[in-house]
C-alpha cells in the first residue's frame, strides 16, 4: 500500500537522505525558528519532494518518530530516504 507525504496545504516537503540528518526536521513545525530550511538544503543531505509524493513506508525508528520510505514516482523515484513520520497521510 501506498501512502502520501506532505500535506495539501504545502507545495514541497523536505526529506533527509540519511537516518542521521532526520533529527533537524523533527523541529521545524515545533516552534523552533534556528532552522533555516535553505541551511539544510546547502548541507547535500536533504532534498525536497513534491507534497503528495507517493511512498512506501519501509521501517520507522526512534520510537515511530521517523520513517525510512521509499519514493514511488517523480525525478527521485525509488530513493530511499527519512522523513518524520508525521508529515506521512
């Protein structure tokens, strides 16, 4: 089954390329205002996908905190990748 990231409401959604660089999204959206979006993006560890990016979900970690997925569709298709696991609908 298939699931999608992100939210209607938003037009990308940045995902890490490692399980490690996961942590600083875990902040944004909590009131945390360090977190410069454009910092991450300049690090090569992250990369942004369309918000409603089909995925498959292949194991959550930290307490079901994060999700290692694998993109379905799009230029990224078939990367594996982490993200939040509450930016997954």
């Amino acid at each position: 089954m298939s699931r999608g990231l992100g939210d209607v409401y938003k037009r990308q959604v940045l995902v890490a390329l490692d399980h490690e660089a996961v942590a600083a999204l875990q902040t944004i959206g909590q009131g945390n205002v360090q977190i410069n979006v454009g910092a991450l993006m300049d690090q090569d560890r992250y990369i942004e996908l369309p918000s409603g990016t089909r995925i498959r979900i292949l194991e959550y970690a930290n307490k079901g905190k994060e999700a290692k997925i694998r993109v379905l569709e799009g230029p990224w298709q078939s990367k594996v990748v982490w993200a939040p696991s509450r930016w997954i609908r």
